[in-house]
C-alpha cells in the first residue's frame, strides 16, 4: 500500500461523480502502470456504470494491435513520446467507443532510463469528449512503486479537471 492511495481513491470517487453527471464513460491505455489506473477505478463502488474497459498495452506490437498505434509511429519517437500517448489515447477512445481515455506511457525504472528519457519519466494523454487530445509530459522522483503511483494519480487528477471543465459549461449554458 502506498502513501497516495487515499489520494487515488479520492479522485477516483470523483472521476466517477463527474462522469456520473455527464453521463460519460472512459477507457484507460495503459504502459508503465500496467492497469494501475483501471484498477484505482474499479475500486470505485458503481464504477461499471461510467468505466468501460481498459487496455494494458505493454509491449509496442499490443499498442499496435489493440490501440491502432502506427509501427512508425513507435520506430521514430519509441513507446515513451508524445506522439505514441496521444494515438494510444485516441485509440482507447475509439475502440470502447468512450467519451473519454487516458494513456500512459514512461520508464518506471529502476532501468531503462537514458539521457532523453530518464527513469521517472512519463507521458500523458487525455481523450477528451471532443475529439482533442491534450498530451503532457512529468518527470516523478522515486522508486518504481513511487513512480507507478504518481503516474496514476496524476493521470486521474487532469481527467477529472477536464471532465469538471465540461460540466461546469454543461450547467452554465
């Protein structure tokens, strides 16, 4: 058990209230958190009613297959890029047909690291409800576990500030 799992399951409860009230389902594309996210969601009592499925697409030929990841896409930037979250992310959203989908993508460690792409570090994505993708890069501190887990929470924290963003112009309109 981890030190952040309160603070998962918290943002988890509330991904499900604001998902609940758009009446909107996500999917997760997940890499380095090997289904970390999926997980914190279906902790979530109730969660089948807005979590539709979740990919763990931890070799580069699952992210091809389940996710419609281009090969080139992964030889020219490799799993750990912006260009490779953001089709994962799309793909997720397409392929469980989802209003919303995270992905996640990084060197955990302790190995694999290197001088562009050190251990801790991660990238986003975020399937939005409107097509867009919006993408962002982090670089954690810590452990593997310590890792895995920031990357969870903060790929919970933005999708549910983006979900608010959306329900609080649903109400103002």
């Amino acid at each position: 058990m981890s030190h952040y799992d309160p603070l998962i399951d918290s943002m988890a409860a509330r991904l499900g209230r604001v998902l609940g009230h758009l009446q909107a389902r996500v999917a997760t594309a997940e890499s380095c958190t090997g289904g970390g996210i999926a997980e914190a969601i279906t902790r979530v009592a109730g969660s089948s009613a807005w979590f539709e499925t979740g990919f763990v697409t931890y070799a580069n030929h699952s992210k091809q297959r389940w996710l419609g990841v281009a090969a080139d896409l992964l030889e020219a930037h490799g799993a750990v890029s912006e260009e490779v979250v953001q089709a994962m992310a799309s793909g997720a959203a397409a392929a469980a047909e989802a209003q919303f989908a995270v992905a996640v993508s990084g060197v955990a460690g302790p190995d694999g690291g290197s001088a562009e792409k050190p251990v801790g570090t991660v990238w986003f994505g975020w399937a939005l409800d409107d097509g867009s993708v919006l993408t962002e890069r982090k670089r954690f501190l810590g452990g593997r576990r310590e890792v895995r887990a920031q990357t969870v929470l903060h790929a919970l924290e933005r999708l549910v500030n983006e979900a608010e963003k959306r329900a609080a112009n649903r109400l103002s309109v």
